[in-house]
C-alpha cells in the first residue's frame, strides 16, 4: 500500500505504539512500535521504526525500514531502506533498493533488490535477484540466487536451487578450514544444482553443472560436470567427474 498521492509527509501524523498496543492501518508519516505492537492493515508510511515485536497484518511500503528484535509483515513489502536486527518473518515478496540483515530472515515469497548483505541465516522461497548479494551464514533460496557480484562464506549448511551472476564466490569459513586441517569433515557446505557465472570460484560445494568463462574448483568440491569457455583449476582436494572447454 503506497501513501496517498495527494498527501505530503508534512500532511500525514505520526503512529507511536509504546508498550502493548494495536491500530489500524493506513498512511502514516513515522511508525514507531517501542515493545510489542500489532497493526491490522496495510501500512503506508516514510519510516518506520521497530524495537521489540512488531506485526503488520497486510502489506507495508516504505522509504526506510528498520526493526531490532523480532518483526512479521504477512503481506509484501517494498523499500528503499531495509534493516533487521533479530528476526524478521514476510509472507510476500519482499523489494528494496538496499537490504541489509544481522540475523534471521525468512521471504516466502521472492527477493528483490540493488545490493542485499545478510549476516545469519538466509531462507528465501522464491528467487533472490540483485546487483551484489552478500551472504556470511547459510543461504536457502527455492529458486535462483542472482546478482552482477553474489558471495557467500559458508558458516552451516546451505541450499541453493541455482546461483547465476557475472561473479561468483562461494568461500569457506575460517572454521571448515580448521575443521580440514585436523582431518574432519566440514559442515559448512553448498548444495546447488547449477552455478553459472563469468568468473566462479566455488569451496565447499556439491552441484551438478558448473559453467563459466574462468573456473576454479576449490578445496571440498564435488561437481559432475564442469564448462568452461577459458580457464579451469581444480584443488587436488576437489572431485570433477568430467570438465569440458565449450
């Protein structure tokens, strides 16, 4: 739901809930829920400000978004600015130009953006598609993870139907390199049934097709098949059944 076209910010009130409370939706210049807060309808506003718990039931729509603790919108939402520390829970799909998370966030719907950083545990239903995603945690995407630059460093394990962009890096955590060193099997590992990519460098990953213009197989791979166009290493650490320069 979008702010009135009509109304200017100057136009609009504030919405504070302190405590325990609950309200009714609508346009709204600031939304501050301080404790716990519940808001039944869709949500129009600048900013909105969460510390402690907070539920929107319907969609939500604004510039800037942050939420410490814990927060549930069960319809879309589409920002500029979103930042969660905690726990965040959206039942749509989610847009914003810059989305940034310290913790646990779930889309049951897809993800949408110009650069998505993520510190935690990623789950997303549908496709994750932007410029730059960085993931530093375990990543869980139904559909295909993508962007210009896409990182991940491994820190649980992680499952990606495909991950596709003009780099691609999937690194291990200081941990699994310890975890090898002492001659343990790591647990930090990427399952994904294709990784395509301009340049990809991949450690700790099992996948069907990797293809790209330079290849690096690194430390902890699996991949049963391999096409390149330029260049291709492998870590003698590593398992390709077949390479093939296309």
């Amino acid at each position: 739901m979008a702010m009135s076209p009509n109304s200017s910010a100057a136009n609009l009130q504030n919405l504070s809930i302190t405590g325990s409370g609950n309200s009714r939706g609508g346009s709204f210049r600031k939304l501050k829920i301080t404790g716990e807060g519940r808001v039944d309808g869709d949500v129009g506003c600048e900013q909105f400000r969460s510390t402690g718990s907070a539920l929107i039931h319907g969609a939500l729509q604004s510039q800037d978004f942050r939420s410490y603790g814990s927060v549930t919108v069960e319809e879309g939402v589409k920002c500029e600015k979103i930042r969660v520390l905690g726990q965040g829970e959206f039942g749509g799909d989610v847009s914003a130009d810059n989305m940034t998370v310290y913790g646990e966030a779930r889309i049951k719907g897809r993800l949408s953006g110009e650069q998505v950083k993520w510190v935690g545990q990623l789950h997303v239903g549908g496709n994750c598609e932007a410029e730059k995603v960085i993931v530093r945690g375990t990543a869980q995407a139904g559909g295909i993870l993508s962007g210009f630059k896409t990182e991940i460093k491994l820190y649980g394990p992680s499952k990606v139907n495909e991950i596709g962009g003009g780099i691609v890096r999937i690194k291990r955590s200081f941990r699994s390199i310890i975890r090898s060193l002492l001659g343990r099997e790591s647990v930090d590992m990427l399952t994904a049934e294709v990784i395509e990519g301009d340049h990809v460098v991949l450690e700790n990953t099992t996948a069907d097709i990797v293809r790209g213009k330079n290849v690096y197989i690194g430390p902890g791979c699996h991949i049963r098949l391999v096409e390149y166009t330029h260049k291709f290493q492998q870590s003698r650490s590593s398992k390709v059944i077949e390479s093939v320069k296309v």
